[in-house]
C-alpha cells in the first residue's frame, strides 16, 4: 500500500519516493553513500502524519536515531516537512496541530527512549523512581572501582575459587590483575550485548562437555573441518588465478609453471571435497594426515642455457610470478594448513581444549561475580548504566518462559506507535534490535500490518568497537530480499549518489567490486550496491578525479648527506606520515594554482585512520610547507605543564605525604611563596636526610634557621590546609576555579608559548571536575581516580581552541568523524598504516557464535599453547577487522564531491607491483581471490591488487592525458624523489628561534638589514608611542552590541563628574537580582522575567486558534504542561491583553497571515560607520519578536510589555524608536524585503503604535510624532 505522492520536491528518485510512501511491511531500506537516506526517513515521517489514509499521529511515530545530534536534526527536517505541507493546505487545522505536537514526539536515540519506558514502567522493572542514568565516563570508573575490590578481596581469600582466580591471573592474565581485569571488563560489556547473556555464559561453561583427551564435540570438529575447507578454497582460488597469469605468457617455462600449479590445486580440490563430504573425527583426521605430508610441486628453475635465453625477455614476469607461487606455498599451504589445521590431530586439539576447561569456568564464574558485584553498586546509588537502559527494558519486553508472546508493556507499547522508523540501522546491535523488533509489529501475534522502517547501509557499519553487530542488517536484508512480493518484509536500494561526481563513483565502484563480497564480512558488492550519479551535472563531468600517490618505505640516507653522512634534515629522518604531509602539500599547492582562485583551503579535508598519534605531525609538516591547516589534537593534555602543576596540587590536598608533589608545587607558580632550586636543597639538609621530604618540610616549618624561609614555608604549609579544608566543604570546580583565579596561573600560561591551548586546557580541566560533580559518589580521591581511568584508557582528550567555520584551513579529521559530512577534494592518508590485529591476539578471546578462547599456558615453563577454540575465534576476529576496514576505507572514499586523492607508502614489493606493464584489457570484474583480500596488512596492499586487474587505460599517470577509459592517476615517488625534499619552519617554530637568539646574545644574522640609529627617527618613533589613541572612544564599544542597547546608543548621557561632558554612549550596569538567600517570603516575578514570559507565550501560540481569551488560557495550560513555560510563569502573564491584542485589527490581521508570520527571528547586522555616534562599524545582535507579510510589504511587529501609563505611551515609543527602526534596516538587509509598517504594541496600557521610519545617522534629529492605530 502506498500513500499519495505528498512531496511537491519533483527531485525525488521513484526507489525514493517508494520508501517515504509505502506502508503495510516491514521495510529494509539500504541506502548508499550520499543517497539522501536522511531526508527520505525525514519525508516518510512527514507522509505518514500529513499524507497517508488512514494519516498517523507524530505521538504514534517511534523514530529512533543513533545520535542526540541526530534526532534534534530529524525533528527540525520533518517540522520543515509538515510546514512545507501547510503553506500548500492553510486550512488544514489537523495538519497545524501535529507540528505543534512535534516538539513532543518520540524523536530519539534509543537509549532516551528506553529511559522513558523504565520512567514510566519503574515499578515492573524493579526500579528506584528516581533512578538516575549514569553518564559513561561515571560507568567506566564505577567499573574499574568494582573489579579492583572484588581482585582485592579475592586476593587475600582463601577458598577454593580464590584458589582458581590466582591460577587465572597467572596464566590468563600473566601474572598481571590489570591484564585479566580488561577482560573480565571486556567480556562483560560484550555479554551486555548478546540478547540472553546468561544463557550465552553457560554455554561457555557447557562448551566442551563431551570433549575427551582424545576426541572432540561435535561442535569444534565441525568448526575445525570448515576451517580447513576455507583455507583449501582460498589457497586454490589464489593458485588457480596465478595459474592462469601463467598460462597468459609467452614464455614455455612460465607456461610450464603454471599448468604444475594447476595440478596441486586440483589436487587441493580433491582434499576440499572429501572434506566437504564427512564429518567424523576419525576421518577427517585421516584426510588432514594426507594433506599435512602432501609435497609441494617443484618449480621449474631456467638452469640451462637454453632456459635462460628462453626467459631472458621475460625474467621480470617469471620472478614476480614464482615469488607469488612461493609466498602462497609458504602461508597460505605451509603456515595455515599443514602445520596449524591439518597438522594437529583432533586428539591434540582436545588435549589442548581439556587444559583450559578449568580457566573457561573460572573466567565466566569471576564475571558472573563482578556482574552481581557491579549491580549492587548501581542499586546503592539510585542509577543505572546506557547497557542497563537496554536491558531493562528488553526484560519488560520479553517473558523468558514465553519468549514468542509479548508481555503487557510490549502490547501497550506497540498500541501506542503506529510507525517504528530507525535510522543508521547498521550500527545497532542484537539486544537493540531485539528491542525494535518487540515495540513495533515486526511479528505481530495479533494480526496487525507490519510496521517496522529501518533504513542504513551495512558498507558504513564502522563502529564494531561499540559493539555494532553489521550481521543483523545484512541478516534482515537478506530475508527482506528473499520474501514474496506481497509479503511481510520489503526491501528497497537507494543507490543514486547526490554528493560526488561520476569519475569518482566509477573509481569508488570499480575497487570495492573487487574487494567485498560475501566471503570476508558478509558484504556483496553487486550491481544494486553499485553507486551512480543522481544528477545529470555529476554525470557529465569528465574524469579521471582519483588520484594515488604512493611513496617508497625506504629512503637512501646517503643520497641525503655528504660522504655517505645522512642529513639531519633529510626525508631519511623523517616519519611516515612527515614525508606523506610533504607530498599532501605539494599536492595541495599545486590544486590550489590549478584551480584559479575556484578551489580554497576550506575546501580541502585529509581523512586519517586514526589521527590521534599522527596528526601532530602531519599538522606541522603541513604548516611548514605554508599550507594552513587544522586539527581537533587529541592527547597531551596530561603531559602539558600546566596540567602537571595542577595534578601535583590536587594529588597532594589529596595525600600530603607525597615527595615529588609537594616538590613540584613548592617549584610551581600556584605556589604563592615559591621556593627556589636552592631552598630546596636547604631543607632537604637541614634534618634527617633520611627522611621523607614531606617530613624534611614540615619541619623546617617548625625549626628552621633561615626566618625568611622558615616563614615561607609556614605559610605555604597554611595556605595546603586552607585549600584542604575548603575541599572538604565546597564542591571541587569552586575550589579550582578559585585557585586558578587566586593565583592568577591562568594569566600567566596565557602568556607562554602556545598560550590559548593552555588556558584551553585549564579550562578542560575545570570542565571535567563539572562533570565529575554530577556524579553520585564525590571526592577528591575519586576524582583523581577518574583523571586516572582516562589516562589508562587513553582518553587523553587534548583541546583545541574552537575554529570558525569560515576559517580557510585546510582540516583533518578521523575518518568517523567524517560519516555524514562531504567536502570537494579529499585526502585520505596513512593507507599504508597495518591494520590492529590487537582484539585476536590476546590469550583469551570471545565470539557471539564461537563463544570463549583460550590460550594453554604454563606459567611455571613459560610456555604458551593455541588451541582450537582460540585459534578459530582469533580468525574470525581478524576476518571482522578486516571487513571494518573495508567499510571505514568506503566510508572515506564516498565523502569526495569533485576529487579524491588517496597517499600512503608502499613496500618495495607493492611498488613493483604497481610500476609493471599493465594489460591492455582489465580483468572481469568480481572480487579478488579471497587469499589476497586476507593477505593484506593495510589498505594499500588491496589497491595494489585491485589496481594490478586493471587496464592501462584505466590506470594513467598523474600527468598523462586522460582518455574516456581513465579511472585513477597513479604517482609513484621513490626514494631518489625524495632526497632533495627539506622542510621549512613555520611561524612560530621561527619567533621562538629569534627569541631564544636574542635572549642569547647572538649575532643579528647577515641577511637582516642593520643601520646606526637615527635621532630624529628615534624622536619620531618616540612620537607615535607615546602620542594619544586617536580612537579611544571606540575601545570601549563591545564587539558585538545588543539591539535592545540602540535606545541608548542614541540618548544623550552625562557624566555625573562633568557637566559639559559631550553626549556620548552609556550602557548602564544592569540591575542585578536580590539574592535568593535574603529573601524572607515569596516575591513578585521580576519585570524582565514577565517580559520574557509573554514573549515566550506569543512565540508559541496557535494563530490557527480563536486566539480569544478562553482559547489563550487553555493553550498557556498546554504549553505549561509541555515543559515550554512554568506555572509561576503562567500565572505571571496578563493573558487578557494578549487575548486583546488578537482582537485588534493589527491582531486579526497577523492572525490571517498565520502561514507568513515568522516569530522570535534571531539576527547579527553590521550598522555601517556613517550611522553609528562613535563614526564605527557596529556589529548589532538582536531578536526580531514578529513579522509578517502583507501584499504592500512586510509588517513588523515589537511587543512592549512595559507598566507604562496611556498618556506616557508617546514618549515611551520614542525611547524605542531607534531599536524598532534598526530592526526594519536589518530586516530589509538581511532578508531583502521591503518594510510597509513598524508596529510597537504595548500590552499593558492597551496601545498599538505605528512608528515613522527616520534615517539612522550619527547626528539623528528629533523623531516625529508617533501615530497610533485605530481600534
């Protein structure tokens, strides 16, 4: 069923307007990169409410977002939606309604609604009323509180799992509680994750029941024969496909080798299919017997004379393709399949499974333990975690003793949505989707049409980290295509690419042809997840606009230096990522002179993996060679002076027998007597040299000779007690924020080298002890604790001073952050960085389906064993990194509009690769053998394959003249490119050299201009320092001015202190408040408060509404009940004149231009020079209360909600007129529009005035009389 066509956008594809129309199943909507699947989950909402028969509440929407961010963005898409709607319908009341309703819709992440379920349902869920969510960072250090008493306490127990736990921690943990504590942490988290973790846990215990030292479950056996299977299929894809290169040559001796190769896949064929043919452990032990023994074939070797002339024109070909033969022998057969699968007998893989049944148990019992322990600390303070929301309420959703049937809240929750949409459907993992899946209809017991909308794309699923599970997309898209048209479940592809042009989607579609398909993450690249262009514009531009720039690992350090000497400075000293920053720039330079002015910095983004080690580089590499650059640096906020100082402070109000602390801060300048190094030394000798320092201290505060010192260190002992006793009884952030203002440290980093990153990171500091105020256990302890935790966990979040988003900087970004953003020319760098394997190499690893791993190790001969269940599990793990990868490399590929330029550096082997003669004709298009896709380490070993099938044609270089087959400029820079490269200094590297210089006494250099200085020079010079500010009036101005200021910007103003005094402006001091704390009973509203009440209530109204008083105080109770205003401000605002203003003409006619009316419009306008009193420009900030649009022009309209008696009203409009009249220029600046009426409406006395327009200058006459309307 679809609903009528309700978008008037005539852009929309039909695969599009399908997905926002079609109701009645449950739809899969995969949409591509770039393919608008925002703005169509957006106009689905929108079709739903206003378009579809029977139409749906925006109370009965569930639409679930995977970010905060996301759901506002949603909210504002499908509110411009509904109003575009209602500019075409004016007189649909129900249409205005539901917009009015939106801002209480269920438009959230999933984690805001399950909160508001467990709010609502606290009782069922065994919830505290007021339980509080438990902001992540909190979580985190509640965690690692929680494992390190339950270690501490296990350790001095003596039962018999305490026992068990000392032999985990020696043998899964090596000797080390944090090792095995992170992974009772991570294994946690996981089974957090997993629909039923208890269940998933007791499998674990249960998983090798049966096993023997001699014979294994059926389920490792089976698990061990597909294994082996796999590795026979990728071993004779790869032989087959180097076979067929040989058979392509024109030389007999390679054609020999490839019809040998030929023969042992064939031969591999054979073992693949008795294997595929049995599954007895016996019998497979016996064909993988065979298979470990099997020889493989003799390469031919050109020995003779004859052979050697024979290949003498094709030695190149012959030694690349018997290198290739060797390295598949040596990994793919040797390494993978005789040795680690088919040379272990299904005994010895028991053998070795037996050994860790004990740790297995042991293991998931210690999280069982920190999983009880860890709850009991939450229901201590009230408070739940993010998995906790999850879990709680699944638990309301589903009845363990009958999982199929839906429980009360499960049918009162599915009553009230009519439509479940979510967005990033790729991202979530089972439990979310378990929870989807039982709110909506998806298989609704009681008959009901499906109802469940998920929209994503499972080549962007690039948050594993989190946990995202990609297989449960990839599952329902394969049910969705699988079930009959007239079904429950649909799918719909949205593959047109509105963001970049067509030479990059041709590049984009022909290498992830070749590298995803369904044997490595599940993900098939075919013709429905091909890109193509939405637009005629991107398909006609002309291509190639995919560069690769490749550089060569090795650097000839004696090309560089004299004699063999390498230079200091030369590219052979540099990093990676140095030398690629110096390619990016000389890239960026020359696309910057290419373009002709078309393309600026801003336009430009480099993509890194992961910037947060790197980018500190790249930023300086780049500023040195003169390209402006940006980057959000993360890391060394804990290693910056000024977060030492302060640490040192804070760790010693915490413990003040701490020696390097009290050191550090006696040294420091928030020490308001600061010791010298030579104080120092003077009490250290001056008692017990074997004494603790912080001994030493205290008592040459009590003794000392020196009475000077003696009184110093008093004091500072004086003013620690004082900081301790106030850290006590006030909150933290009070207490360093008033060290830091005491002491004025701020002021003086501010000052230093890098001085607004180090007041940005002081200010971060005071930041996280906010956040760790709203914690529910305190503490200076903890808090150090907390700083402690991130630290460890390298959240090391160093802060960048805010850039303007008009800066014309280059900027780099992680490649994360760029999911959903797009820019013009993108630069993704470090593609020869290996990929972490770190997840798959630890003694113990886990899987949803393959469950626990463990390595055999024997602590007392240090000796470590895979066995079966680790070695299959660490596969996977590496598989699964291995297609991330894939998807974060299309997530960085798809964000370029017009051009892409990919760098990275290249083994010696790669680049051979890709410096060989191309054919003439590409390979057919289809994946790469699954040996090669796994063979990679980093993302530039898949281009190099991928780029080895394709023609020369396609691959051009970066110079050549482009022909209509060319899809990739290829630049490859070897070592002897790079030797004459040298980096400059960029700007601030320089003033500290000529600094330090000066400070030196070193000679001014040759190149620098010197003369004798001049008197009268010297006179003249001296004449402009000290000569008065010409524009001193002006340095008082703020930057920015408000506009309610204008009134008095124009009113003339004197001095107290001078009668004479010109007029001038004035900005009085605002009244402040009387302090709560004094008051001795209830108070009447302030008059600013009920201005700002009336004017929120005038935001709000429903001009569809009478609008009479009767209809005011029921919307003012609406609004009230809403959250938008208080009932002290309900019961604070004079309604009956609003109620009057609506029937005045000036009311009734706003109110019949209700679809023009625009209220609460914020503006910032520059006032020119000519008109401000001062001569200046004037940058005006203000809030336009209403306008709106009559056929003459534009009426505007200032309420005024001023006590002001009938017969003051004239002078009152006066006051205002200047602010009034610059709302009319800003209005008609900013907006193009012509003003036809100023309107002020005073509420109070009743009286609408129409205010005359009069020019602004800086010498503004007298204004004319104000003319009121008539009634």
């Amino acid at each position: 069923m679809s609903t009528a066509v309700a978008a008037n956008s005539p852009q929309w594809t039909a695969a599009q307007l399908t997905a926002m129309q079609s109701t009645g199943s449950n739809l899969l909507v995969s949409a591509g990169a770039g393919s608008g699947k925002t703005a169509v989950l957006a106009q689905r909402c929108a079709c739903l409410v206003a378009d579809a028969r029977p139409p749906c509440g925006v109370d009965q929407l569930l639409v679930v977002t995977f970010t905060d961010a996301a759901a506002g963005e949603m909210r504002h898409r499908i509110a411009a939606a509904l109003r575009e709607r209602l500019a075409a319908r004016p007189d649909d009341r129900r249409l205005a309604e539901q917009i009015a309703l939106l801002d209480a819709a269920a438009i959230s992440t999933l984690h805001a609604f399950c909160k508001r379920v467990l709010s609502r349902f606290f009782a069922p869920a065994g919830l505290d009323p007021g339980f509080a969510v438990l902001d992540a960072r909190e979580a985190e250090l509640l965690r690692g509180e929680v494992v390190r008493e339950m270690f501490a306490e296990l350790h001095v127990a003596n039962d018999r799992f305490a026992r068990r736990f000392e032999q985990l921690v020696d043998r899964a943990g090596r000797g080390k509680d944090d090792e095995l504590a992170q992974l009772v942490l991570s294994l946690a988290a996981f089974t957090e994750s997993v629909v039923d973790g208890d269940a998933w846990l007791d499998r674990q215990v249960h998983a090798f029941d049966g096993c023997t030292r001699s014979r294994l479950t059926s389920f490792w056996s089976d698990h061990r024969r597909q294994a082996t299977v796999r590795e026979l299929g990728a071993l004779e894809a790869r032989l087959r496909q180097i076979a067929d290169e040989c058979a392509a040559s024109g030389c007999e001796l390679i054609v020999d080798m490839g019809r040998r190769t030929n023969t042992f896949a064939g031969v591999l064929t054979t073992f693949k299919s008795e294997l595929e043919g049995t599954k007895a452990d016996g019998d497979v032990d016996a064909i993988c017997a065979r298979l470990a023994t099997l020889k493989q074939p003799e390469l031919p070797k050109a020995t003779t004379s004859e052979a050697k002339s024979a290949i003498s024109g094709f030695q190149p070909e012959y030694d690349r393709l018997r290198q290739a033969l060797k390295e598949a022998y040596s990994t793919g057969f040797k390494t993978a399949i005789a040795e680690q699968l088919a040379g272990v007998t299904a005994g010895d893989w028991a053998r070795g499974i037996m050994r860790t049944r004990s740790q297995v148990g042991t293991l998931v019992e210690l999280v069982r333990r920190f999983l009880d322990r860890y709850a009991r600390a939450k229901r201590a303070c009230a408070a739940v975690d993010f998995a906790d929301l999850e879990r709680y309420t699944l638990n309301l959703l589903r009845d363990p003793a009958r999982p199929d049937q839906p429980t009360a809240v499960g049918r009162w929750l599915s009553d009230q949505f009519e439509h479940v949409l979510v967005d990033e459907f790729q991202d979530i993992n089972p439990v979310q989707a378990e929870i989807l899946s039982r709110v909506s209809r998806q298989q609704d017991p009681l008959g009901r049409p499906p109802n469940l909308f998920v929209v994503g794309d499972v080549k962007q699923s690039i948050y594993r980290f989190r946990l995202a599970e990609p297989k449960v997309f990839v599952e329902r898209a394969r049910q969705a295509a699988e079930a009959p048209p007239s079904g429950r479940d649909r799918r719909i592809d949205l593959n047109e690419n509105f963001r970049s042009d067509r030479p990059v989607l041709e590049f984009v579609n022909c290498l992830f042809d070749r590298l995803m398909a369904d044997d490595l993450g599940n993900i098939r690249f075919d013709d429905a997840a091909h890109l193509r262009a939405g637009t005629a514009a991107q398909q006609q531009v002309a291509g190639p606009a995919v560069e690769l720039h490749v550089l060569e690992d090795k650097v000839d350090a004696a090309a560089n230096g004299n004699e063999g000497e390498p230079s200091p400075e030369g590219p052979q000293s540099w990093e990676r990522i140095e030398r690629e920053g110096y390619a990016i720039a000389e890239r960026i330079g020359e696309l910057i002179a290419e373009s002709g002015g078309k393309l600026s910095y801003r336009d430009i983004v480099i993509l890194m993996r992961s910037p947060r080690r790197q980018a500190p580089l790249l930023v300086s590499t780049l500023r040195k060679q003169g390209i402006p650059v940006f980057a959000e640096l993360a890391g060394g906020f804990f290693e910056s002076l000024e977060i030492r100082d302060m640490l040192a402070l804070l760790r010693l109000l915490d413990n003040e027998q701490q020696d390097i602390e009290l050191a550090a801060h006696l040294r420091s300048p928030l020490c308001r007597h600061e010791l010298s190094d030579s104080d120092l030394v003077r009490i250290r000798s001056a008692g017990d040299r074997e004494a603790p320092f912080h001994i030493a201290f205290a008592e040459y505060g009590e003794r000392g000779k020196d009475a000077g010192l003696r009184g110093r260190v008093r004091a500072i002992r004086d003013e620690l007690a004082r900081l301790r006793d106030r850290i006590r009884l006030r909150p933290l952030p009070e207490v360093i924020a008033e060290v830091l203002q005491s002491s004025g440290y701020a002021a003086r980093v501010s000052a230093m080298p890098d001085g607004p990153q180090r007041v940005a990171n002081l200010t971060q500091l005071y930041q996280y002890a906010r956040e760790f105020a709203t914690f529910s256990r305190q503490g200076l302890h903890r808090f150090l604790r907390f700083l402690d935790e991130m630290r460890a966990n390298e959240q090391d979040m160093g802060v960048t001073p805010p850039l303007s988003a008009a800066a014309d900087v280059v900027r780099i970004m992680s490649i994360h952050q760029s999911k959903g953003l797009e820019f013009p020319v993108v630069f993704v760098a470090e593609l020869g960085k290996r990929f972490n394997f770190e997840d798959s190499r630890g003694d113990a690893v886990f899987d949803r389906e393959l469950g626990l791993g463990l390595k055999w190790v024997d602590a007392r001969r240090r000796l470590v064993w895979p066995t079966l269940p680790q070695r299959l599990v660490a596969e996977r793990l590496k598989d699964e990194t291995r297609a991330e990868e894939l998807r974060i490399l299309y997530v960085a590929l798809t964000r370029a509009r017009k051009r892409l330029v990919l760098v990275g550096t290249a083994s010696d082997k790669d680049l051979k690769e890709l410096l060989k003669d191309r054919p003439a004709e590409p390979t057919p298009s289809g994946p790469l053998p699954l040996a090669d896709r796994r063979a990679a380490q980093c993302v530039m070993n898949w281009l190099v394959r991928a780029l080895a099938t394709m023609s020369a044609e396609q691959v051009i270089g970066l110079r050549d003249p482009p022909g209509p087959a060319a899809l990739v400029r290829l630049r490859c820079i070897p070592s002897a490119d790079m030797t004459t490269w040298r980096l400059g200094t960029t700007y601030e590297e320089g003033v500290r050299a000529r600094r330090t210089a000066f400070a030196a006494g070193a000679e001014v250099p040759a190149d620098i201009p010197t003369r004798a200085a001049d008197p009268a020079s010297v006179e003249a010079l001296m004449a402009r320092l000290t000569a008065p500010y010409a524009h001193k009036a002006s340095t008082g101005q703020p930057a920015v001015l408000a506009a309610s200021a204008m009134k008095r910007l124009f009113e003339p103003a004197h001095d107290p202190d001078d009668p004479h005094a010109p007029a001038e402006r004035v900005i009085a001091t605002p009244r402040l408040r009387r302090p709560t704390f004094v008051e001795t009973g209830p108070t009447p509203p302030e008059a600013t408060d009920r201005g700002s009440w009336t004017h929120r209530l005038m935001q709000h109204v429903d001009l569809a509404r009478p609008c009479d008083l009767a209809d005011l105080q029921e919307q003012l109770r609406h609004l009230v009940s809403a959250g938008v205003l208080t009932a002290e401000a309900a019961d604070a605002i004079d309604v009956a004149s609003i109620a009057w203003f609506f029937q005045h003409p000036l009311g009734r006619q706003m109110r019949t231009a209700a679809d023009s009316v625009r209220r609460e419009v914020p503006f910032v306008y520059g006032l020119p020079a000519d008109t401000a009193p001062s001569g200046d420009r004037v940058l005006v900030r203000g809030i336009i209360d209403c306008y709106f649009g009559e056929p003459n022009g534009v009426v505007l309209l200032d309420y005024k909600t001023d006590a002001v008696a009938e017969a003051d009203v004239p002078a009152r409009a006066e006051h205002y007129r200047p602010q009034i009249d610059l709302y009319a220029r800003a209005l008609e600046a900013i907006w193009r529009v012509r003003i036809s009426e100023r309107v002020l409406v005073f509420l109070v006395p009743r009286q609408v005035v129409s205010v005359r327009p009069v020019p602004f200058t800086n010498t503004t006459p007298a204004a004319p009389a104000e003319t009121p309307l008539p009634e």
